[in-house]
C-alpha cells in the first residue's frame, strides 16, 4: 500500500485506521458500530422505528439503565432521534437508517455477529 492511504485516529481507548478517502462522519458512525451495544440498539431500532423505551428494553434484555446511556450517548452524536408522543410515551428511531445499513453491509466481515447477518437478511428483503 502506498504510504499516506491509511490513517489512525483514536476512539477512547482504540485505535481505529480508515483509508483517508473514508469521511469524518462515516469514521464516526463506523466507529459507533464497532461498539456491540450500540450496533444492537441500532440495527434493533432500524428494524423498529419508533420503538418506545419498554420496547427496547425488552425485546434486547438488557437493563433499563444500560439502554438509558446508550440512548441518551446515540442521541448527543445525532444518530437516534426522540419523540414525544401525546400518550406521554417517548419513541426513538434512527436518524438516517440507510446511511447505517450502507456501512453494515460494506464493512459486515469486520463485524463478525450474528445480529448484523440477520439485520442484513432482513434489510435486504425490504
């Protein structure tokens, strides 16, 4: 490879390479699926929109609390969207869910999870 068509950047405690055509936003968004926790709550809320909260705690069974963060973190960096509803229900839904299925399905070997193979099945389909 030609020097200077890689390059690093650092995520918390990761160090993640891109080629340097890959967009910062892509970089941010690649880096937010490499997390399986969040890549869960994304592909579930794609495959969901609108969920309300209970919904979400349930059908992934994790802990309220778990979920809670990971919301609130999805929705500082603009991925997940919240909406109030008149019942006093709050539902969420991904921002852009075609951008998010574009980079599961181009970098889905580096994923290497079960849920992404089924998230892809299913989005294909659609």
């Amino acid at each position: 490879m030609r020097s200077g068509s890689i390059e690093s950047e650092r995520d918390g405690q990761f160090v993640r390479f891109y080629p340097t055509s890959t967009l910062h936003e892509e970089r941010t968004l690649i880096s937010i699926l490499r997390q399986p926790r969040l890549r869960e709550i994304i592909t579930f809320l794609i495959t969901h929109p609108g969920s309300d909260y209970k919904a979400i705690v349930h059908e992934l069974k994790l802990s309220s609390s778990t979920i809670s963060w990971h919301l609130k973190r999805l929705e500082q960096i603009g991925v997940v969207a919240r909406e109030k509803t008149g019942a006093g229900l709050t539902r969420f839904e991904v921002a852009n869910p075609q951008e998010l299925a574009r980079i599961l399905s181009n970098y889905k070997l580096s994923f290497l999870d079960k849920a992404v193979d089924s998230f892809l099945d299913t989005w294909e389909i659609l």
